[in-house]
C-alpha cells in the first residue's frame, strides 16, 4: 500500500517513468504512448497502448488492457511503496476496471 508523504507541487509529470505498487505486486513503465504492465504472472509485461492528458501537474494515461479499461493516474507528490525506506518523487493510482491500487514513481 502506497502512502503519499506531501503535497503535489503542481509540476509536469515526466515524459517516462516507472511506476510500482505492491501487496498486489506490479509494475508499469511508461514512455512514447504505451505502458509496459508487469505482474508476477506476467513477469515479461504486456503493451497496453494509452493516450496521455497532462493537466494540473497530473498525467491520465488511459487504454485497454485485455479488454479492460486501464488508467494510470499519475502526479508530482512523494511518496513511500509502504515497505521499504525508499521515498519516490511520484504518487500513482492504477485502475484496471473497478480495482484500484495505489503506486508510486520515479
């Protein structure tokens, strides 16, 4: 579980980052219009391609993945994955239909 630590501060989201959420474990890595989603079932990652909006120093990525919808929501707020001490410059929450995870990025 995902907590962010502070505030967003209103700055773009990057161009690419990866992002991680655990206790479900997964990974998402994004870049050029697509997403590389990753799962201890599917260790190897499957494309979802997304459109992007940037707004109010927030990143929507949205598409489909294995016919559901899928959105990464994504913005400039630290935050901690809740078992390490490592502290991330980005907070996530991933949406695939009505299940929702929190993550962080970097």
């Amino acid at each position: 579980c995902a907590l962010p630590i502070s505030r967003p501060a209103s700055l773009p989201v990057p161009s690419s980052f990866r992002a991680l959420g655990t206790e479900p474990f997964w990974s998402a890595e994004y870049s050029l219009g697509k997403v590389t989603w990753s799962t201890p079932d599917e260790p190897d990652g499957v494309i979802v391609q997304v459109t992007r909006r940037d707004a109010d120093g927030r990143a929507t990525l949205t598409g489909a993945l294995d016919g559901r919808a899928f959105e990464l929501n994504v913005r400039q707020e630290t935050c901690s994955d809740g078992m390490s001490d490592t502290v991330y410059p980005l907070s996530v929450v991933r949406k695939i239909d009505d299940d929702i995870q929190a993550g962080c990025g970097r």
